[in-house]
C-alpha cells in the first residue's frame, strides 16, 4: 500500500509567520505532527510520503503513486483541504480525513472515503484491519480517548527538517480548565493525559538521532494541566539536555497559573524553557469572569513578571469582544500588553468555534450567524452577534495590532522582554558560521537598509548589542517575528 499524507496550506496568518521565515532560510514554522503520528501509526510495510503544501507544490506524480491520500486539517485550512480532496478525487484515490477539522466541525465535509473523528491511536488500526477484510467503514469515531502511552514516536523522519524553524513533540492533550470558548476540552478533554517519561526522552533521542538541533515546540495544550506528571519528567528532561550539551530551545503552552509555582519555574528553566505562550486572553476580570477563566487571577501583570524573571519569554494570546469588554477595551490591552513586555503578543476577535460552551450560549441565545469560526484572525470577521458594534470592533482590534506592532513599540517591548528574561539558561549557538552569517545577511539588508523603518532597526540593534550581546541571536529572531507581525498588520489592519 502506497499513502500520500497531506498537510494542506495555512493561510498568511500571524501564526504563519511567513514574512519572518526567509530570514533564517526556512519555509514553515512548525510540521504537521498529527500526519507524522498518523503515519507511525500504519503498518510498516506501507510505504508513505509526506507533502507538507506549507513547504513544497502538491504534484500530479505523488497523487498518482498514491493508493491512498491521507490528509488532515485545522479549520483555518478547510479551503486548501477542498482543494486537495477535489484534485485527488479526480484521480480516483481513495481518501481518508482526520484531525481537528474534521473532528470539531458542523459543516458539510469534503467528500472523503473515509473520516477519523477524534484521537486516531485505536481507530487507524481498526482501519487497516478493515481494509484487510474489506469492511472499512465511512466513518471511524474514537469511543474514548486513548490513553498516550500507546502513541508511537512520530515518524519525524517523513518530513524534511531543514523547511522548518521548530520541531514539534507532545506530551499531553487535554487540559483541566473549562474556559468557554476553548474547543481543546471538547476535543481532547478535561482530563490530561500525559506520556511517560520514557516515551518523551525516546522522542528527544529520536530529534537528536536525525540531527535536529534547535527549537522544539512541546505542543501541549497546556503543558502544566498535569502537574505532578510534569514535576516528575521535568528533572529527567534536564538531565537529558545537559547529558547532549542542550541540543534543544524548548518552548510550550501554558495557563498562566504556572506563575504560581516558582519550583516549576525553576525546574522548566533549567530543562532549556526559552519561551512559554499563556492564554491571557484579557486585562479585564468581568470578561475574565464571563469566559470562565478563573486560573487568571489576581495582578496578571505580576505573573507575567514571574515568568519572565525565570528567564523564559512569555508570549501570550489576547481576545476582544466578550459581551463583558468596555468601550476602552482596546486601549487596556494596549497598555497590559505594554505593561507585561510580551513581544509576541496574538490578539484575536472572540468567535464561537463549534461545540463549545461559548457555541452552545450563543445558540440558545439565537446570536449564532450559522457559520464556523474562520479561526483566521486576519479576516476580521465575526460568527455571532456581538454585544459591541461590530464595525467598532474591528476598527479597534486594527488599531491594537497597528500599536504594538509599529516598530518603536514592539522594539521597547523587546528590550524590556530580554532585561526581564536576563536569567535564561544560556542558549548554545546552532548556527553553523555561514548559516549564522547568511542570517545576520539578510536581516541587516531587509531590516536595515531596504525598510522603512530602519532607523528604528538599528536604534533596537545598537542597544541589543550594548545591553544584550550574549542573547543576538534570540534579538534577530524577534525583530523578525516583529517585522511579520508588521507586515501582515499593514497588508490587512488598515482601518
Ligand atoms: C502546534 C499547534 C499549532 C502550530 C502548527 C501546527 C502544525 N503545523 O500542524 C501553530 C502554532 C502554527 C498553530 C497555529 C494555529 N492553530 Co493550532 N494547534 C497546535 C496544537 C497545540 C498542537 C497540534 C499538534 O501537533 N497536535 C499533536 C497531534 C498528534 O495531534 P492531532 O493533530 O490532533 O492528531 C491526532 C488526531 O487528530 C488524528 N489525526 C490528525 N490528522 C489526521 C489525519 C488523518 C488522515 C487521520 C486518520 C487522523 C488524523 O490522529 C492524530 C493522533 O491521534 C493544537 C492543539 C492540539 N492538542 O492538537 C492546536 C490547534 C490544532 N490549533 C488550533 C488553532 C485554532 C490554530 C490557529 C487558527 C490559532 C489562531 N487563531 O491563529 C492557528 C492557525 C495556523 C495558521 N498558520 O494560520 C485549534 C484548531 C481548532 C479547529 N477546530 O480546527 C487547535 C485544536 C487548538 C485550539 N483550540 O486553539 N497551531
Ligand atoms: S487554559 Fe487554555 S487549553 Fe485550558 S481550557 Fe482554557 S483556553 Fe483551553
């Protein structure tokens, strides 16, 4: 059997990070690990190829080789999903859906063979039995939520590593908060199941065997959700980074009650935590209290604090438009934002994304326009009737985004983020001399000649150098990210 996985293409999101990429060489932030554990999971007398459309063109040839097209997708890719599927069914394959896409949406699907709702770890080889015994059912739904110790190591070999600027393991899904415009719990539950530490340190080996060095994204829903797991792997994962010469830059999420626990913050710290993205999601405890996020409590500026002086970066997630925002909304996240010094800093309009609890109020409301969420924040569109005008809304999330991110803004934020963050483990340099040469190239060119904001630029590179010298690397990284952020706000913020 030949498959063909899919990960179909993002759209030009904050999240996409495309302007920032070509810096450093690299085509795609993260791979597609939920394909790469799918592909782990078939028989391993299949032959696989992956097509990652964030990296390279789907061609006629890889459809033809296929017996099967295996693809998966985020709501934010349903459209390049139709693409595929349309494409290689005209190609006649058999082809068969999964992921969160699939699994949370109420629309109708691209016409599939067959759909995996929810965790594939018992339904794929149910599957593959099936198909044996020509019995493969339309749809596969996981009756409980499999327990991750029977999640293989994903096949990280499939993809081409040298596209991407981080690499992805998990150690947990599932998160024990109920906020309510969060579709994790309904799609991976309250209860957080975590791997063993064997299971990860076998993955790091698996990363570290392929010669992957740099930046690993632990992409837990929430990280801390089980805390006493994470206590015990946390010291082993330390260990395994001093033992290799801390080859990894871990990064993860996080609820912002991680602030709470200096011990593990401590322990993070010294397993190679760089950077940590909290939801915060608003300085204002009425919308707070509304969207049941009763784990941001108290002076958030303090937590965000906290975890800084821990030497990990925060980056955080913002939302305006709870029923709760008052009419200065925009500027209080303007000024928390400026507050906190997180650099990164994704804000997004509320929107309902289906089954959530947010979802179900707002039908029984009658406020839902009968549509899913976008999950795209560029769009500046909204799938319920909002209590604020809409127009309103949007005017002012455009001038949030054109604030924190026009360049003065964004580079104090910076450098307050690293003078708060000076405690960082030392991170070791991964650049080879040209890769680090060719980097530095490109930034200096781009950011400091041809942009407009130049003097800006080198304002911000002066005072790196002077204040930050041993962190360069990690300033050239976030001036970056800094100017995607600003290009995509000047493509579509402008009011
Ligand atoms: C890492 C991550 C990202 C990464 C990129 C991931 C990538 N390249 O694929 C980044 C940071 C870029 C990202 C961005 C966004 N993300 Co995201 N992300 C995640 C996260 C935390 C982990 C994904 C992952 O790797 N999981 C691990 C794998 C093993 O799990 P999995 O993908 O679910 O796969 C399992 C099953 O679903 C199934 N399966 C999956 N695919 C297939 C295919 C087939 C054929 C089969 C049979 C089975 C199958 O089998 C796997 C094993 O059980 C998830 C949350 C989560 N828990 O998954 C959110 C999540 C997927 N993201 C989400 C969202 C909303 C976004 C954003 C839109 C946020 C925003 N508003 O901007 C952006 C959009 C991206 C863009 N560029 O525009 C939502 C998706 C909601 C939905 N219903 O579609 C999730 C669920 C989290 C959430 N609620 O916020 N994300
Ligand atoms: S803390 Fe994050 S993952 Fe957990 S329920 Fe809230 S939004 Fe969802």
């Amino acid at each position: 059997m030949k498959v063909l996985l899919i990960n179909p293409e993002f759209p030009d999101t904050y999240w996409s990070f495309r302007h920032a990429l070509p810096f450093e060489g690299k085509r795609c932030a993260f791979p597609p690990l939920g394909l790469l554990t799918v592909s782990a999971l078939l028989p391993k007398e299949w032959e696989r190829r992956l097509v990652d459309l964030n990296v390279e063109k789907l061609k006629t040839a890889d459809i033809e080789w296929a017996d099967m097209i295996f693809a998966t997708a985020m709501l934010v890719q349903k459209q390049s999903l139709r693409e595929v599927v349309k494409r290689c069914k005209s190609y006649g394959k058999r082809v068969v859906l999964g992921g969160p896409y699939v699994t949370s949406t109420r629309e109708e699907l691209p016409p599939a063979d067959h759909l995996f709702r929810g965790e594939a770890e018992t339904t794929l080889p149910q599957f593959v039995a099936d198909l044996a015994n020509g019995t493969a059912k339309a749809v596969y739904e996981a009756p409980e939520r499999p327990a991750l110790s029977t999640t293989p190591i994903a096949d990280f070999g499939l993809a081409n590593l040298k596209a991407y600027s981080a690499m992805s393991v998990q150690y947990s899904r599932g998160c024990p908060f109920s906020c309510e415009f969060c579709d994790i719990i309904e799609i991976y539950g309250r209860v957080p199941r975590t791997k063993s530490n064997q299971q990860m340190l076998a993955e790091f080996d698996a990363l570290y065997d392929l010669k992957w060095r740099g930046n690993l994204f632990i992409v837990d829903d929430n990280f801390i959700g089980n805390k006493k797991n994470v206590r015990n792997l946390l010291p082993e994962l330390a260990k395994w980074q001093k033992d290799h010469g801390y080859p990894f830059t871990l990064i993860t999420e996080s609820s912002l009650n991680l602030a709470d626990d200096d011990a593990l913050l401590a322990s993070m710290r010294d397993a190679g935590f760089h950077r940590v993205f909290v939801g915060i999601e608003t300085p204002v405890e009425e919308s707070l209290h509304e969207a049941q996020k009763s784990q941001n409590r108290g002076d958030l500026v303090s937590s965000v604090k906290k975890i800084q002086s821990y030497g990990i970066e925060v980056m955080a997630g913002f939302i305006v438009g709870f029923d709760n925002d008052p009419v200065d909304i925009f500027e209080r996240q303007i000024d928390f934002i400026r507050r906190s010094a997180i650099p990164l800093a994704m804000v997004g309009l509320l929107n309902a994304l289906p089954d959530t609890q947010l979802w179900k109020r707002l039908e029984r409301e009658g406020r839902l326009l009968g549509e899913d969420a976008t999950g795209n924040n560029t769009v500046c569109t909204f799938n319920f009737k909002t209590r604020m005008d809409p127009a309103y809304l949007v005017q002012g999330y455009q001038t949030i985004m054109r604030t924190i991110y026009s360049p003065r803004e964004y580079y104090e934020r910076v450098l307050d983020s690293m003078r708060r963050t000076k405690d960082q483990l030392a991170e070791p340099n991964h650049y080879t001399m040209i890769r680090g040469f060719t980097t530095l190239t490109r930034v200096f060119f781009t950011l400091g000649i041809i942009d407009r904001e130049r003097r800006e630029f080198w304002r911000f590179f002066t005072h790196a150098l002077l204040k930050h010298r041993a962190r360069l690397a990690d300033s050239l990284r976030l001036a970056a990210c800094g100017y995607h952020f600003r290009k995509l706000t000047e493509a579509y913020g402008q009011a």
